[in-house]
C-alpha cells in the first residue's frame, strides 16, 4: 500500500514539474533558463483544424529571456489546404522580408527534418546563413529527438529544457492565435 501510495505521489510530482517547466502565460519577460550567452533565438510553429484558418507564429528568446514584444503572429496566405511545411516555410519567407526585426543566432522549429529542411531551402534562397534545429515532439525529448545543426546546441550550451521551453510557448502562442481568430469567425457567423 505504501508502494501504491508512493507512485501515487510521484506521479502528480511529474506532472506538477512539467507544468511549471511548460506553463509559461507570459506577462512581460520571464527567464527560461540560467546562461550567460546572449543568443537570439526563434521558435515557430503552424495550428490549424484541416484547412481552416491556417496560421503560425514565431517567439523569441534573448539569452535567458523570453521577449513577448517581439512575438509575431502569421495568417498563411499562399496556401488553401493543411500542409505545416509549406505553412512554415511561407512563414520563414515572410519573416525574413524584415530586416528591421534582428536576424536571430539559431531557429528552432517544432518538427522534423521536413520542417527543417523547408526553413534551411528558405535560408539559401535568400543567401542567409542561420542554424536550424527541429524539435520532434515525443513525451520525453532528448538529443535523439533534435534534427538539423544539432552540434550548434552542444557549442553554445543551449539546453533541452531551454528548447523544450521555447518550443511550448511557440505551441501555446499559436493556438492562443488560432482560438482567438477561431472565435471571431465563428462569432461573426453567428451574427449574420
């Protein structure tokens, strides 16, 4: 019984750590991990229910900080059905027209090689040259589940947690976006 008892505990010991790990509702800037490097880092990610509202979103990190004033929300524009690698990569495309918003040091992107390899094809059209990682969503992430310049993580002592982190807030950014245009749209129907 004390065995039981004992997972028990445990268990919601687990899921009290992942939710202060993940949980971050943002009001300003928030440390997200201990470092002394001042890498710009961008995280992107695409919600959508089939081929509705297609959308994305990109946030940052400055060295230890998340910067919620230089998040960016994307409605896709290009495409008409449910395609997260072309999403992104339109994504990318139209994030990189802007030069006034400072090219980051490393892009992260939830997903695999795919998603990868759409960002770093962006990349060599427009002759920039920025790390790419992709994070592969699983229950547990360890370096096994990051594809793309993978050694740039070693070299700067970037995290797992830091990208795990980094890769929840795009997540929870996004599908704040999406329900929010989600509702309009749906309030807007209804009123007709």
């Amino acid at each position: 019984q004390k065995y039981e008892q004992a997972q028990k505990l445990k268990l919601e010991l687990d899921g009290l750590k992942h939710i202060h790990e993940s949980a971050f509702v943002v009001n300003g800037e928030s440390a997200i991990t201990i470092s002394t490097s001042n890498l710009k880092m961008e995280c992107y990610d695409i919600a959508n229910i089939g081929d509705e509202s297609i959308v994305g979103a990109m946030v940052v990190t400055i060295g230890d900080m998340l910067k919620p004033s230089l998040y960016r929300k994307f409605r896709i524009k290009t495409l008409t059905q449910q395609n997260d690698v072309g999403a992104l990569a339109e994504m990318v495309d139209r994030r990189l027209n802007h030069a006034e918003w400072m090219f980051p040091d490393c892009i992260v992107v939830d997903g695999g090689i795919g998603q990868v390899n759409a960002i770093r094809e962006i990349l060599h059209i427009r002759d920039v040259v920025i790390p790419v990682i992709g994070v592969i969503k699983g229950p547990k992430r360890n370096k096994s589940m990051l594809v793309g310049d993978v050694s740039y993580i070693t070299a700067n002592k970037i995290t797992l947690k830091t990208l795990s982190i980094l890769r929840d807030e795009a997540h929870r950014f996004v599908q704040k976006y999406f329900h929010t245009l989600r509702t309009r749209t749906l309030r807007s129907t209804v009123h007709r």
